[in-house]
C-alpha cells in the first residue's frame, strides 16, 4: 500500500474563481483529480500543470474553452491539488508522472486532443503526444522544455535547482510555495517572497493577491511537511547533471520524436521567463515549424496573468 495524504475537500470550499465538479481516476491505491468541464462529444481540450501549481492554474481558460464548444480536461498531477499525496520523495519520478497521465487518457480514451502544456506539463504532456501521436491533432506549448544534447540549462535554473537542496532557500519545513505564482505574477515583490518564506513574516495582500494566494494553499492547507514532497521532487528532478528522476532520456527521445510532428504546433510565451527564454521559445518554435506568439508582460505562470489573451490566441489558431 501507498502512504499517502488526502486534502479534505472542504479546503477548496470558499475559492469563488473555481467552482468546478471534481472528477476522480483511479491508480493503483490512489485516485487522481482532474476536472472534465464542456460537451462529452466535443473536440478536447488537455490542460496540463507544472510546479508548484495545479488545475487552478486553468481556472480562466475553462469556461471560454468549454462557451466554444471544447471539452476542457484539467488533472492535478499526483502530490498536487486535489488528487493524493504519496508522502515518500523517493516515489515521485518523471517517467511515474507521465505513465498516470496516459492512465488517464488511455481510461477516458480521449481522441481529437489539443495538448496545451507549461512547466512540468511540458516534458509530462508532451510525452503523450510523441507516444500517441493519432489521438492528438494540436500542440499549444508555453514556456516549457524537453531535455535533449545540446540544450542550454540558464543559471536561474541551477539556482532554482539548489534552492532546494540542504541548506537551500527552499529546503525547510513546510515551505510557503503559494506565494511564487503571486510573485511572478508581480502581486508580491522579491523581497516580500523571502521575508515570508524565510523570515516567517505575515504579509498584508491585496484582494487579487489573496484570492491566488488561498487558490494555490489550498490543496496544502493544514497538511503536514511530508505533503509537500510532489513540489519538492519537480526541482531536483531537472536533470540537469544526472538522469536521475528526471526521465531525460525519454525526454530526449520525444523532444526529436516531436521534431518531426507533421500537425498543428503553436508556441505561445510569456517573455518576460528568465527560465525558459523567448530565443528558446523562438529556437524550438521554428524547429517545429509552428507559429510563435510572445506575450508582453507575460511572465512564466503566464496563465495567471493573461488567461484571456492566450484563450484568445488559442482559439484564433484554430
């Protein structure tokens, strides 16, 4: 049996920008959350997250994708949102993400998929589409990245990486994560960011801040430091000196499998990311032969911040 935790369901009660009907998919002893919003019949729409976020992150795509007649399907990887937490660092791997995900699809036994992937959900979702190429007929990629020979890791993502080592800015008990998307999407400053995770200050925030903020605790709330150990696996497992944990080689594999993808492809960025830059987006975007929309302002969490520009680019591309 798998220890996990269950975030009791009462702790997404009062997040008025996100009422949704939660949905279940059972794998091995545990069950993922995922929402499955829109006609049954229609065209999918696959949304999927990264670190250290969850479905909420779609929480503004959802109804104008499901108005134009799209079935939206949003999970929560396993140690996020409202799906279980296995409590062992050592259980979460890349390669353990990606095979629940095709669970998912391969259960539901979607067809038709638009992929649209950022973060994590790039290296996670994009793997679908390389291994089941007939059941995708578009890809919507967001400030991501495939691992593969010759790709360029910046600093900010060795420090990011180190962060959350031992005696990282990261790596303590319970470390207050809610707070990154507020920060990237410039509701929180830097400065604040560090006073409140380090120095354990209360920050005064805004209404707007307050609602992501209690968005993105929530799945966390109340919960011990061993349900925080999904977040803590996404850093160390950017391979960026090792293959340990981070599927590389898989990822190399789909990253040149998907270079010959022969369907729609459309890069969407947030230029403002100093991880995964806009020449990388450029790079990548021609070397798919897809179109490439930069974001002004947009920063990485760019769904937090211009949810209805990119809804919008998404559904003028069609």
């Amino acid at each position: 049996m798998t220890d996990f935790i269950r975030t009791n369901e009462a702790n997404f009660d009062n997040l008025s920008d996100y009422k949704f009907s939660p949905h279940f998919h059972s794998w091995q002893d545990m069950r993922m959350h995922y929402l499955d919003e829109g006609p049954r019949d229609g065209p999918v729409m696959l949304l999927i997250h990264g670190m250290p976020t969850w479905s909420y992150l779609y929480r503004d795509f959802i109804v104008p994708l499901t108005e134009a007649g799209y079935r939206s399907i949003a999970p929560d990887h396993l140690g996020f949102g409202k799906s279980d937490k296995p409590t062992d660092i050592n259980w979460y791997n890349i390669a353990r993400h990606t095979e629940v995900l095709t669970s998912l699809i391969m259960t539901l036994d979607l067809n038709n998929i638009t992929l649209i992937c950022q973060d994590w959900g790039g290296p996670t979702g994009l793997a679908q589409a390389a291994m089941m190429p007939a059941r995708f007929e578009r890809l919507v990629i967001m400030n991501t990245w495939l691992h593969h020979d010759g790709y360029e890791y910046c600093d900010n993502v060795s420090s990011w990486v180190q962060g959350w080592k031992e005696g990282g800015f990261y790596c303590h008990e319970k470390p207050d994560l809610a707070l990154i998307p507020l920060m990237d999407g410039g509701l929180i400053t830097r400065k604040q960011l560090y006073e409140s995770i380090a120095l354990k200050k209360k920050l005064d925030l805004s209404i707007e801040a307050q609602q992501m903020y209690d968005g993105y605790h929530a799945p966390l709330r109340g919960l011990p430091d061993s349900a925080y150990n999904g977040y803590r696996s996404f850093p160390l497992s950017i391979p960026l000196n090792s293959y340990q944990n981070g599927n590389a080689a898989a990822q190399e594999m789909h990253y040149k499998s998907l270079l010959r993808w022969n369907k729609k492809v459309d890069f969407i960025w947030g230029v403002e990311d100093v991880i995964f830059t806009e020449n990388w987006g450029r790079k990548w975007a021609k070397s798919m032969n897809g179109s490439f929309t930069p974001i002004p302002g947009a920063n990485h969490f760019l769904q937090n911040t211009h949810a209805e520009e990119i809804v919008n680019c998404i559904l003028n591309k069609k």
